[in-house]
C-alpha cells in the first residue's frame, strides 16, 4: 500500500528446549521484536508468579515503561543469581547476607 505507514503487533510465543535462548529460532525471534519475556519453570515449581526472569526478559520500550518495582527487582538480581548458586549463609558476612535477606524478601512479594 504505497504511501500508508503504520505498524504490525505480534505476540510470538517460543519455546527453548533446556531454557536455551541462544538456539536459532529464539534468537531470530529476538532480533526482530522489542523485547521478551522469559519465563523459568523453575521459578514457577518455586511459587513465584509470574515466573519471569528479570535477568533475560528486556524491552527495548525503555525506562518510561518500567515502574519502581521493576526497576528493584532488575537491580537485585544478580545477588538473587548467586543466592541459587551458592549456599551463602554458612560463609557470608553480616552485610552480604543482609542484602540476599532484601532479595529474598523481594522475592517474597512476587509470589
């Protein structure tokens, strides 16, 4: 239609085989939308809903779409990362272990 200009939503819906995003269909998909959510199954078996990783899930809408809670949960996810990979109470120090507290709170108030 020359001369007329607007825009396609989609919403494609992928599944990854073991989580693996970096397979060749996941990241078509990703190159050509605005952004993905990425669902865990083991944060959904854990009670959290939605089951969203914040660490891979992004928007390329920017910071006008995200709201404090967001924007928290984001900043504290990498302690979380390390919270399932390490058995941290029995070697941190008071700090870091205060910190993974607030995490795990956080946490809290998304389930």
């Amino acid at each position: 239609m020359k001369g007329k200009t607007g825009s396609l939503t989609a919403l494609p819906i992928i599944e990854t085989q073991a989580g693996d995003v970096s397979a060749f269909v996941p990241t078509n998909v990703i190159s050509i939308t605005d952004g993905q959510i990425f669902l865990e199954t083991n944060l959904f078996n854990a009670g959290i809903r939605p089951a969203v990783n914040p660490g891979i899930s992004v928007s390329r809408v920017g910071g006008a779409a995200t709201d404090q809670d967001h924007e928290k949960t984001v900043r504290w996810y990498p302690y979380r990362s390390g919270h399932s990979i390490v058995n941290w109470q029995r070697s941190l120090s008071l700090h870091p272990t205060l910190t993974m507290q607030h995490v795990s709170s956080l946490t809290t108030v998304r389930k």
